[in-house]
C-alpha cells in the first residue's frame, strides 16, 4: 500500500487518480476541511490527520509499503516552511522508517542545492533532502520545475479576457513539467531500480522563456496576448509593505520572489537521464494544456 500525503494538491491528486487507474491501493493522508471526496469515490483510503502531529504520522504509516511526500507549506493554510516542510516532512521520515517503510519518495523543488538564503522552501526540502539520505531508507529524490497545472487558472483567464500577467524578466528560462508526468515518475520511482538513491532534476522536455508562455496561450485560443509585464520591484514593494503588518508573511513571499527572480530549467542531459531511466517520454507544456483545455 502506498501513503500520499499532499494527497488533495494539484500533484497528490494526480498520484491517487493514477494509482487508483493502476487498481493499487492507496492510503491519502488529508485533512478534515479538505477536499477529499474525488480521492474516495475512486477507492483511495482516507486517513484524516495533521502533518504536525507525530501520532497522526505514526498511525498513517502503519501497514505501508511505499511513502510519497507530495505535501508543502503552499497547501495549508496556518503551516510555514518550517512547520510543514521541514519538521513534519522529517518526522514523516522516522515514522516512515520505524514502520519498514520499503521505498520513500519525496518531492523537492528544482534549484533546492543553490543555497538561496530567502527562499523557506527551497531551505527546508534542501535540510530534509540531506536528513532523507542520512536515514537509511531507500528513496528518491524528485526535483520539479513549475507544474503545468498551476498554469490551468491562468489560461482560463487568458481566455476570458487575453490578459497574462508576467512579473520579471520575460527571457527568463524555465522548463514546467506535465504535472501528470510527475505523480508518473513518482509512483514509478519505487519500482524502477534506476532510482533508488537517486536525485532527479524534473523539468519538460523544453527550455521556454516566460514570454514564449503567453504566445503558447495565444495558438491555444487563437487570439493576441495583453501582455502587463511589472518589474520585480513591484514585488519588493508589496513585500515591505507587507512586512509592516505580517513579518511572517513576508517571510514566506521570499520563496515566491526566488521563483520570479532566477530561472528554473532542467538541461538536455538531465532530461536523457530521466526518460532514459523510467523508459518514457516527457509531454510538452502545449500538449498537457491543450489536453486540460479541451482544445
């Protein structure tokens, strides 16, 4: 039996939809003001519970064979980097281990090993990526890029009104991945022998600017962007602002920040490696949009 936690985030879902499609068993760990009742109707185990909670934790990871950490300080609405990222992530990591858990995967973030001082989330999943490979389970380590997913919104959007909001530098490179492709390669990780102990860079098969994004909506829906493109110094000032009411919440807009402020790609060799190594090819940005879209 598989335990996904971050099981009602845009990735986690994915991974209970496809292990579900797969007749595996599957326990989601979600919490009670979630939305879980898809997860349910498809057959997945519902384990209610609070990451923050070593109990709930050790109760979860009873009777399972593979644990795939898909959650994050993002989807909780009182948890911080800290809390959500690091503490709770490495206790899931000792309960994993007290209960001969047989394969951990957990999903870190693209650029987590340049040491961005103000960025909690790229800190936390690098401290629990050392922490995971010290413990003495078997794992995979995934890297992501953005997720196509969190495009869908504004694509929607864009096809309402044929605005796209660009903050940064629009040459910026970036390669999102098929969020679909990465709940894949998660569950795959625990039975692909390639994988164990292993850290993967997971990006798209393509190297985009960020503008090239909004003229990728442009062919989808087949009208012009309205492109509004503020600098990063807007940014700044929203989170000095910020910081005048809710020093913590300024804290935590450094992650966004880092994401807007350098460029997240994965290169050709890093691609090879993993197609090459879970024997499948990676879908476009194009592609996993058009499929969402319905277009």
């Amino acid at each position: 039996m598989f335990l996904v936690t971050g099981a009602t985030g845009d990735l986690g879902r994915r991974i209970v939809r496809l292990l579900r499609e797969r007749e595996t068993s599957v326990r989601s760990f979600v919490r009670l003001n979630s939305r879980y009742a898809e997860l349910e109707n498809r057959g997945s185990e519902i384990f209610i519970g609070d990451l923050r909670r070593e109990r709930d934790l050790h109760k979860a990871c009873q009777g399972i064979q593979y644990v795939i950490s898909a959650h994050g300080s993002g989807e909780t609405r009182n948890g911080d980097a800290e809390t959500i990222d690091y503490h709770a992530t490495v206790e899931l990591i000792d309960q994993a281990k007290a209960a001969g858990v047989e394969h951990f995967v957990f999903i870190s973030v693209l650029g987590v090993d340049r040491g961005y001082e103000d960025a909690p989330v790229f800190k936390a999943k690098r401290e629990v990526e050392k922490y995971l490979q010290a413990s003495g389970l078997s794992y995979t380590i995934l890297r992501p890029s953005g997720f196509a997913s969190n495009l869908l919104p504004l694509a929607e959007q864009f096809r309402q009104t044929g605005v796209y909001l660009l903050v940064g530098d629009p040459l910026s490179r970036t390669s999102i991945v098929s969020t679909d492709d990465l709940a894949r390669l998660a569950i795959e990780s625990t039975a692909t022998e390639g994988a164990r102990n292993q850290i993967f860079s997971v990006g798209g098969p393509e190297i985009l600017k960020r503008e090239e994004i909004p003229k990728i909506f442009s062919r989808i829906f087949n009208r012009e962007p309205f492109l509004l493109n503020p600098p990063l110094l807007a940014v700044d000032g929203l989170r000095s602002a910020i910081g005048l009411f809710n020093p913590r919440l300024r804290t935590n807009l450094g992650t966004l920040r880092t994401l807007l402020a350098n460029e997240f790609f994965t290169t050709p060799t890093e691609t090879e490696r993993l197609e090459s190594t879970f024997n499948f090819k990676l879908e476009t940005l194009e592609t996993f949009l058009r499929r969402y879209l319905g277009v």
